[in-house]
C-alpha cells in the first residue's frame, strides 16, 4: 500500500495515489508540522483498487505537511512541503 504524491512541492493542491490490495475500511489525513488535522480525504469502506485523491491546499499556510493512510492494520505517511 505505497503512497504516493504529486506535485512536490506542493502549490494549490496535491494528488494522492494508492493502491489497497484488499477492501476494508481506509482513512486518508493530511495534517500540519504540529500534528493538527487540516484535510480529511477519505474516511470509511473502500474496495480493493487503485484510487487517488485531491488535496486542496490553496488555503494551507507554506510549510511541511504529512498525509497519513491508513487502511488492513497497516499505516503510511508521506511528506509534503506547501509553498507559496
């Protein structure tokens, strides 16, 4: 369950890829360099397949960023760093 974003860095907006092997309930975060919760991209059952969701962040101040999935016990972040 690799998690993937484009673009890096990010301006007004990200997309993120992933691929779930197996279908089950799946939540995809974004949250600030404090650990505050700024985006909730996705909360509730998926199928197993490949998905990707936007991420609106003209309103995001610059500064680091982590998308956290999880989904099947398993949990993965990636890194994304807003600028102007």
């Amino acid at each position: 369950m690799p998690i993937r974003v484009v673009p890096s860095p990010v301006t007004d907006g990200a997309t993120v890829s992933f691929q779930l092997h197996r279908s089950g309930p799946v939540s995809c975060v974004v949250y600030d360099a404090a650990g505050n919760r700024v985006a909730s991209l996705a909360d509730g059952f998926r199928a197993a397949g490949d998905y990707r969701l936007k991420w609106n962040a003209a309103a995001a101040t610059p500064g680091i960023y982590f998308c956290t999935l999880e989904s099947a016990g398993e949990t993965r972040t990636a890194r994304l760093t807003k600028v102007r």
